[in-house]
C-alpha cells in the first residue's frame, strides 16, 4: 500500500467528482478491488457470491457496485492490471506487497468499523486474496461491460503512473500514496470511499519540499517502501532534510554510514519501471448488459438482488448522452 | 448596483424554470433585463432563460453577475401572493439582497458566482424538424408516458406530417399522434430520439398549459424548446441530451 507517512509530504486537496466530468482515470485495478473486496463487499451475505464450488467471486459483486460511480460522473475507467513477474527479485517485491496490502487493507477496515474482535477474526480467517478466479472473473465481467482494460507489464501502478504521464490517460486512481513516487502527475484517491475524492499533485509535491523526482523517489526510500525498511528514526521530515543536506539516497548512506539492501534496484522500480507504451485503449464504452447479467447471475450464480441496483445504475449511466456531446 | 421591482408570479415562472434543473445559478443582469443559463450536474438538461427589463415593473442596473441558492429565493417569493410586487435590491457590501414583500423584508445572503458551476456552452444543433405545439399537449404526452415507462420517444414522420410520441414499458406501451390540425406548426422533417422522463416531467412542470412551444427534434439529438414567460417579455429554451436507442 505504500508508506503511509508519505501523505504529509504529498499535496492534497479535496475535488469534486462534479469536476471530473469527461476525464479518464487509470486505476491500479489490484489496489481498488482489495477496497471493495474489504470495505463494501463484506457487508454482504457470503452465501451471495460464493459459488457451489466454494469459489468466492465477492469481486463480481465490487465491479458491479464500484463502476457506477464512475460512469455517473462521466469518468471513465481504464483498469490498469499487475502483470507477470520477471525475475526471482521482483518476485519477493512482488510477494510483500501483495501481503502487505492485504494485510493494511483489512486492519483499515477493522479499525474504521469498530468492528468486535470475533468479526474482526472471522475477516482475518477470509483472507482476501486475489484468486485466480478473481482475477479471472473480473476481465470477464470487465470485458462484457466493455470497460477498458490494461495490462501491466509488471506493477499496474506503475503502469497506471505511466499512461498519466503519457497523457493516455488524466488521472491514476490509487489508494496507494506510491503513485507520487512513481510520478503520477495527478492521483485521485477514494474513488471507493462515499465522500468526495482526494487529488494528489505531484508537480506541487515537488514544488513544495524544493525536490526533484529523484530526491523524493530517495526520500522515500530513506522512510521506508513496500521494498525496504526505512532508515531508523527517519520521518518525512528528517528524509526531505537529509536529501536536501547530502544530495540523494548514496549521499545521505555515506553520510551515515548507513545500508538498504537493493537500493538501486528500488529507485528504479519507481524513477524507471518497466512499463510498455503498447497501451490500446477504447474509451467509447459500449456494455453488452445482457452477457454481463447471465456472466454475474447464471455463469457464476450471484444472487440476482445482489447486483440488480448496481446494473440498473450503469445502464442507466450509460445510455444517457450529455449535452457536452454537442458543444 | 442592481434595484428592481416584479410581481411574484412572473419571478416566481422565472426561478422555477431554472429551478427543476439546477439548485444554484448564476443571474446575469444587463441593462435590458436578466439572464440566466444553467445546466444540471449530469450535464444532460439544459436552460437558457431570458427576463426582459419590460417583464418588471421597474429595473434598473449597472451589470454584475450575482449567485443565489434558488429554494431559498423562491421561498422569499412564496411567501407573496401571486399578485403582490417583490423589490429585490442588491447590497454591494454585505453581497446580500434585500428583499421587500408588502411589509415583510429579509436579506438573503447570494453564493460566490465562482463556486457555482460554470455556465455550458450552448450546444450547436442542426435539427430537422420543428413543431410549434400546445404546452397542455406536452403535459398529455409526458403523462401518458410515465404510465409505462421511465423514457419516451419523441418524433416526426415527414411524409406522414406528424408528431409523434413513444413510450415502451416492460409490459405496456403508449403512442401518441399529433397531425398539423392538433399542432400549431409543423416543420416536417424525419426525425426521433429517445429522452429520459424523470427530466422532461421536470420541464413539463415549468411550462404553462397555454404556453406555444416551439419543440425541434432530430434524429438522436437533443430536443430544443422554446416557449414565452412574462406575456412575452421574457422566454426559456431547455435543452434536453437523447438517450442511446438500443436497437
């Protein structure tokens, strides 16, 4: 989930999802389903969306419910999805960051609903993972809704950052505080949550704390990532200072004697990730509703009242023109 | 500076017509009269109104642009009967308008023009087809439909020389014809696009039963109309997007 301790260097404001109307959002599909699968879904009967099989496919369910909110302020959606690993090093990144986002994800939740302590437990013992089947069920439900999808490389926030960069698409859409390491010019978070969204401003980040890319790529490191451990008894504060006084990550470790195991392995996977530019995205979204209901109800045996409001609302969305269409 | 005096029936026609659409706008005053152009948040009903400087009893200005919470306002101008004059004057320090009823007086405290939503563009449409029609045949039409359904077709069969009106439910269905002897006016051109209810019976609610619309439709366009306030001294165009037509 990336550091948390990043947000008090971020610049963030509040906007309004009014003011979003006709941009494109590239969302970290990972990040925002691990929110639904933890934070709306778990409100719902298990029996709804488990199959006879025992196949949990809750996610059918956040899809359903989560899309929406987009098409109803006009925004489109591009799931950007984590790709393959390459090698056995990235695979361990990989690894930790799957579990800690689990892990952070589920204590948010308990901790924001005061939940008892056997409901807290009964949610730690389903463990929501990414099955395969969700991954899975997810592109299939993606597809029929002809919502467009990337896939990754490697990081799908990675990608995600990217293809705002490339101007393909205006805005990462991540919980992740990450998106402004990996340069995300403008990052929206809590597209899930009820309230209005949160922008992150990478340029007035920078602007802010007198750093350049690197610098804050280094500061981070210094504080800790989903790849290291930071440097003991070093906040933002101290990191942004350090980077100012010694240069960069190599000068602040001279400095202080000090090691991060694969420090140039990490600045890369945020100064330089490996991302493909191969991106074709279809943004004229026209959903098969048909093929999407018998995908969720019949195929994979949601409970049709489940998901009945959330459909109605995307036709809905959808099938209504704006009048910007003619200006 | 901005001072005037209207009889509460003709502001009230005014506000309510914007007021379906939107709960804050923007009021131009010009020298000849007000203006206001708002669109909804969805970005899909539109309204253009006109309130000429002739609708009022007396008007005086020297331009601006001021915000106002719209319930709010048309509670002011509810508590007057319909024939009672209602003087608005606008206080440029307190950015406050005074509001005066027949002894009763309130100030109510405008909004920021820059924190309301900015005014759309007017949408450039080429329609084909123009029907002059009765406002109680709009309220007939859109009644009928909200029987069936929650979207209504609205259309003109050139060869034939009608208007026409379709709703299609789930189980029931309704169609309406209207031939050149019912309409005022007929423009013929072939033409039919799909609208949602829930916005047209906002419109339909705003305009009087004796008003003449002027109703322009075109193959999957936006449906344009247009009709008089004020005896005249003043008019609303709305601007309503089409529905994608799924077959």
């Amino acid at each position: 989930m990336g550091n948390a301790d990043i947000r008090s260097l971020a610049a963030i404001s509040e906007v309004e999802f009014d003011d979003l109307a006709g941009s494109v959002v590239a969302v970290d599909a990972h990040n925002w389903l691990y929110r639904y699968l933890t934070t709306t879904v778990k409100f719902t009967r298990d029996d709804a969306y488990t199959t006879a099989d025992g196949e949990e496919v809750a996610n059918l369910i956040g899809v359903v419910q989560g899309l929406p909110k987009f098409f109803e302020h006009d925004i489109t959606p591009v799931f950007v999805f984590d790709g393959g690993v390459t090698d056995l090093k990235s695979e361990e990144v990989d690894e930790r960051r799957e579990q800690r986002e689990q892990y952070e994800a589920e204590l948010e939740t308990a901790k924001a609903e005061g939940e008892d302590s056997a409901r807290i437990a009964t949610l730690q013992s389903r463990t929501q993972r990414l099955t395969d089947t969700i991954h899975e069920t997810t592109r299939g439900l993606l597809a029929r809704l002809d919502v467009p999808v990337v896939e990754a490389p490697a990081e799908g926030e990675a990608q995600a950052a990217h293809m705002a960069r490339t101007g393909v698409a205006d805005y990462v859409g991540s919980e992740d505080y990450d998106a402004l390491l990996l340069g995300a010019p403008h990052t929206l978070r809590q597209l899930t949550s009820k309230g209005s969204p949160e922008l992150m401003d990478f340029e007035a980040t920078l602007a802010e704390h007198d750093l350049t890319w690197e610098g804050l790529v280094d500061a981070g490191i210094l504080m800790g990532t989903d790849f290291n451990d930071g440097l003991d008894g070093v906040g933002p504060k101290t990191a942004v200072k350090l980077i100012g006084e010694h240069g960069d990550l190599w000068g602040t470790l001279d400095a202080r004697d000090e090691y991060i195991e694969g420090a140039d392995l990490i600045r890369e996977l945020f100064l330089d990730p490996d991302v493909t530019d191969g991106v074709d995205v279809d943004l004229d979204i026209d959903p098969d509703m048909d093929a999407a209901k018998a995908y969720v109800t019949e195929e994979w045996a949601v409970a049709p009242d489940e998901v009945e409001r959330g459909f109605e609302r995307i036709e809905e969305s959808l099938v209504q023109t704006g009048l910007d269409r003619w200006t | 500076m901005f001072k005037a005096i209207v009889s509460a029936d003709t502001l009230g026609d005014a506000l309510d017509s914007v007021s379906v659409l939107v709960d804050e706008c923007k009021i131009r005053l010009e020298d000849d009269g007000l203006s206001i152009r708002a669109v909804d948040p969805a970005n899909v009903g539109m309204v253009d109104l006109s309130l000429s400087a002739a609708a009022f009893e007396s008007y005086e200005t020297d331009g601006g642009v001021i915000g106002v919470n719209l319930s709010r306002l048309e509670e002011f101008v509810g508590m007057a009967d319909s024939d009672q004059l209602v003087e608005l004057e606008l206080d440029e320090e307190t950015r406050k308008l005074h509001i005066q009823i027949e002894g009763l007086e309130g100030t109510l405290a405008l909004i920021d023009p820059d924190s309301i939503r900015q005014e759309p563009d007017l949408p450039d449409l080429d329609l084909s087809a123009e029907v002059a029609i009765e406002g109680a045949d709009i309220d007939r039409a859109v009644t009928a439909a909200d029987m069936v359904s929650d979207h209504i077709a609205l259309g003109v069969d050139a060869d034939a020389e009608l208007f026409y009106v379709d709703a299609e439910g789930d189980t029931d269905d309704v169609h309406l014809e209207l031939t050149t002897e019912d309409l005022i006016a007929l423009t013929p051109g072939d033409a039919r696009s799909l609208f949602s209810l829930d916005y047209l019976k906002d419109m339909d609610k705003a305009i009087p039963s004796d008003a003449e619309v002027t109703m322009e439709v075109g193959e999957e366009f936006p449906v344009k109309m247009h009709f008089d306030i004020a005896e005249g001294n003043g008019n609303v165009t709305y601007m309503l997007a089409p529905r994608i037509q799924s077959d």
